[in-house]
C-alpha cells in the first residue's frame, strides 16, 4: 500500500473532525477535493473507512484500525521535519576551526567575538589535529576554517590569509655544540649554515612544501637534509630532540610547546620568519566561512 502523507492528513482531519466541511476548513482545500482524496485513499486501502449519511460521519472498524497509525506516521514525519530543520540550522550556523596547536596571540577569542558580532547565531567549534596533516583538517573536509603554517600542499586548493609572522627557531637538545655557540653570540642566535650537517627531523613526506620549509629546503643551497626522524606532533618532536634523533625548526610562538626539561630553543638567522595564517577551501564559499576569513584579514591589519 503506497499512501501518501498528505492522504494521512486528510484523513486524519476527517476522522477527528467526523465533519468533511470542517476538515476542508482546516486544511484549506474545498470539500470536493478532500472528499475526492478519501475517496481515492479508501481506492488504495481497499475499504470504505467511513459511514457517510446526510445527518453525520463516522469511522468505519477499517477507519478506526488506521486512524492510531496514521496518526503515529504523521507525528513521525513531524518529528522527522523539526530534526532535519534543527540539523540544517545547526550546519549552517557551525564553524569547525582546525588547528594543530593553539595559535595564542590573543586570535581565538579576537575571531571568535567578531564573528558572532556579526553572525549571533554563529557556533564555531575548535578541532584539535594531529601535527601530520599540516592543513589541520582543511583537505579532508573534517575543519571548515583552519590555522596552519603556510606554505600548504595542494597550495591552490586553499585561500589564506596572514595573520601573525614570527622567526623560527631551532629545538636543541641541553648541551649541544650550538648552545655554546649561541650563547656566545651578540643576538643569541645561530646561523642556519652551521645548522647543515645536523640530523633534522622531519614532516611524514606526504606533507611535501610544508615539510620542505621546515627543513629549510630553500635556504641549503641544493643540499640534501639529513633526516633523523619523522614526527607528527609537538610530543615526537620533543621526545625526539631530547633522544638526540635530530634537531627541528619550530615558529618561536609554538617553542613552548617543545622546549621544557632537555630541549632549548635558539633563533636562527639565515632563513625566512613563519607565516601562521586562516586558511580555507577555494570551493567553500559560505558566508561563516568567508567572514571568518575577512574578520582574520582585520585582526591582522590592527596588529601590523
């Protein structure tokens, strides 16, 4: 029996109602379009489901066994709208923000009041990734808007926008050569030649031009890296310098998230600073996603 919602309802209405002009007045349709609908309900059914005389309308056994059903399928389907309704709202109004480590710099919540000034029924959501997929959920789809470290593999699949440029550093382990080095330079730093012939870890190899500027590809004069170890979160990274595997170049705004206990940190002069950025999908043009990204070009403005 294939029924259509809308059959449900005019016979619910007829059958609560047990009046055809009432139930026409209340659905909004003329008398003779609901008496044609029931009658082509009852076609379908195979069965007369009410007594009709000139004095009143009553259900019939086969009428009163469907109305309980009918009117079951019909709270369902409601019940089914207001869900589909909730979950569109809530799609709509959610912003995943990927990242891989905090950006600090006072950004979350600078982004975060901007866009619900604008948007008040903006809910943006913080997603943790693994340091290894260096677009922080953005290529997987799992992130809407992400902070990542520019530049991005599949660089035009992205739009970006800069929000904060530091130096980089390199992770060392206590006692290294270089720590005296540096601790004997005017600056307190290191140049990035000295740091050539030492193990770096290393980005997994899928990352490509993100893993290539954290070894510093452009700056070694077409010299092979020596890779000591390939790592995907600040944990490896750390566990990593202080073993001894390799030493890494780090944004000086995420130093602290490896240097503690064994591992120091030191600037390094010879190389381009990091560039944090928001990025996003070229072929996601949502309005949250596209304020998100103009509220980021603002903040950045205001600090430069």
């Amino acid at each position: 029996m294939d029924v259509h919602g809308r059959d449900l309802r005019y016979f619910a209405a007829v059958a609560e109602e047990l009046n055809f002009t009432r139930a026409a007045e209340r659905l909004f349709v003329s008398q003779p379009a609901l008496s044609k609908q029931i009658r082509m309900l009852e076609t379908q059914v195979g069965a007369r489901l009410f007594h009709r005389d000139r004095r009143a309308v009553r259900l019939t056994a086969v009428g009163q066994a469907l109305l309980p059903h009918a009117l079951g399928l019909l709270a369902a389907w409601e019940a089914a709208g207001t869900a589909v309704e909730e979950a569109k709202a809530a799609e709509l109004n959610s912003l995943v923000v990927g990242m891989s480590t905090s950006p600090g710099r006072g950004l979350l919540p600078a982004l975060r009041a901007r866009l619900v000034s604008r948007y008040p029924h903006a809910r943006p959501v913080l997603r943790q990734v693994n340091w290894a997929d260096s677009t922080a959920g953005l290529a997987d789809g799992s992130s809407d808007v992400a902070f990542v470290w520019l530049p991005l593999p599949d660089g035009d699949r992205y739009r970006s926008v800069v929000v904060a440029e530091e130096p980089r550093l390199v992770a060392l382990p206590h006692g290294h050569p270089l720590e005296a080095r540096a601790a004997a330079d005017s600056e307190g730093a290191v140049d990035f030649a000295d740091l050539l012939d030492e193990p770096f870890l290393a980005l997994p190899a899928e990352e490509g031009p993100t893993r290539d500027y954290w070894l510093a590809l452009d700056a070694r004069g077409g010299r092979a890296p020596r890779i000591g170890g390939v790592v995907g979160s600040a944990e490896e990274t750390h566990e990593g310098v202080a073993n001894g595997q390799g030493v890494a170049l780090l944004a000086a705004g995420n130093a602290s998230l490896v240097v503690r206990d064994e591992v120091i940190a030191v600037p390094v002069r010879g190389i381009s600073p990091s560039r944090l950025a928001v990025a996003a999908r070229r072929d996601d043009d949502r309005p949250l996603v596209a304020a998100y990204l103009a509220e980021a070009a603002e903040v950045a403005a205001g600090a430069n």
